[in-house]
C-alpha cells in the first residue's frame, strides 16, 4: 500500500475485534514514529504499550470518575453531553492494544543564549515539543493501516491525566501526551468528510 493509499484509507476506528496485535508490528509502528521530525531532534518521546486488560479498565475508569467530577451546566443537554464524553473517551479499554504517547520537555538551543523561561519559550513557538508528538502519532496512524490495523488517536481521556500518569508510571517532567488506540477494525470505517482543497489551499504570491 502506497503513502496516499494509507492517508485516504486512514479512519479514526473505535471497535476491534478481539485479536490481538502482533508486538512486532507495534514494534514497528513505534519505530516509524520515532522518524518523526523534531526541534533540534530532541525526540522528546516515549511510547507505553498495553495490553493489560485489566490495566485498561483501571484506566478507564479514573476517566469516567475525572468526568464524573466536571461542573457541568443545567442544561438538558448536560446528561447527554457528560453520557457521549465518557464512551468517547473510554472506549480504549476495549482496544487489543492502547499506545500511551509521552513527552519529556527539553531544553532549547535559544535557551541557551535567551533569558527567558522553558515554557514562555515554548509557547512562544506554539510548543515544539507538542507539534512532534503530533508527528510521531501520525506516522503511528499511517503505519497502523499499511500493517492492516485500524488506530484513533484520543486526547479526551487526558481529562484525568494526572491519574492516567499514577496508573503508568509516567514520572515529571515527563507528562502524558496521547492515547492511541490499535486493533483489527470490527467493521469498515471510512474517513468523516473534509473540507475541499479550495477552502484549506491559500497562495501567497
């Protein structure tokens, strides 16, 4: 499968079905991802792979208690919104396997030469570190559909981050990125519709 066959067919999947995923093909999409581009190639990086299932449901429901505890509006919607967030942001402990995506900050070249803060640097170039991981976890989607598999990448269950990261082990300054989920699809999935290329391509001439 060619690179613009794995990105059209890509698709978030959030039903697999029970078999398991080879480690080796982890292996491999984590190797990709650690390809991706960095600042200064700092690679702040790292991937947590389980399969625990019953870590998984640990997991699972610090989530659900974190957004058990959001202050939510009196809306008659709020039920239903607060229903909707906790599927969406749990279905992972059904996944054969879930990718928890690290990020240990680093020091900046500018740094160096600047006085100014770690993180006022960072946000001022609209945080590095972050847009890499971001890179990581694509190459990580990509690679799940060339190996046959189907992925989501997750941020809602980062709603209990601080519990997610007790559970893993996750230690500062390193912090919890992302989830991405990783199975054999239950059914087919195709992408949600884009936006045409005349409303996303701009030319400055």
């Amino acid at each position: 499968m060619d690179l613009k066959d794995c990105i059209e067919k890509r698709a978030s999947v959030r039903s697999f079905t029970d078999e398991e995923v080879n480690l080796n093909d982890i292996r491999e999409m984590i190797r990709r991802a650690g390809l991706a581009p960095s600042e200064n190639n700092h690679q702040p990086w790292k991937f947590i792979v389980v399969t625990n299932k019953l870590l998984l449901q640990r997991l699972s429901e610090a989530v659900r208690k974190k957004i058990n505890e959001l202050p939510v509006t009196e809306s008659k919607r709020a039920y239903l919104i607060i229903s909707q967030m906790k599927v969406f942001a749990t279905f992972f402990e059904n996944s054969p396997a879930l990718i928890a995506v690290t990020l240990t900050p680093q020091e900046s070249v500018w740094e160096k030469g600047l006085n100014i803060s770690h993180d006022e640097l960072s946000k001022l170039q609209n945080y590095p570190d972050l847009q890499a991981c971001g890179a990581a976890v694509q190459n990580i989607l990509l690679s799940a559909v060339e190996l046959g598999y189907g992925a989501c990448w997750m941020s809602s269950p980062l709603t209990a981050r601080t519990e997610l990261e007790a559970l893993l082990g996750i230690k500062e300054p390193s912090y919890l990125a992302a989830f991405v989920t990783i199975g054999k699809p239950k059914q087919m999935t195709s992408q949600s519709n884009k936006k045409p290329l005349k409303d996303i391509f701009v030319v400055k001439s």
